[in-house]
C-alpha cells in the first residue's frame, strides 16, 4: 500500500505531493473519503493550505536550492 492510500484511508484532510526537480506542488483534498485534485501549482506562485488559509507559501522559495 502506497502513502497515498494510506493517507487516505486514515483520514488525512490534505496531501502534497512535492515535485523539486519539475518544481510543482500537486494538492489533494479529502472529499467523503477519497482524495480529489484540489489543484497544481508551479514554481512562482503562492499556495494557502486550505485547512490553514491565512499561512502562505511562497514556491519560488520552496524551490530555491542555495548555492554552496
């Protein structure tokens, strides 16, 4: 069984999945059991959990790998 599924199954309100090296975030939000794509978001933009709206990430930061 997959984290996914796992998640799902235990009741995980929200799930991202974090792409760094495509460097996108895909959301999933738990409907009447099943996880549904709350949407996708790219390098550049910002995103809100929806379970903590007024918390605000920026993915240009996220994706950002300083330099040594």
């Amino acid at each position: 069984m997959d984290k996914y599924s796992v998640y799902e199954e235990s009741g995980v309100k929200e799930y991202w999945i974090i792409m760094p090296e495509e460097k996108f975030l895909e959301a999933f939000l738990l409907v009447q059991g099943k996880y549904q794509r709350a949407g996708i978001f790219l390098e550049g933009e910002a995103i809100s959990p929806f379970l903590f709206p007024e918390v605000t990430l920026d993915l240009q930061e996220i994706f950002c790998i300083p330099t040594p």
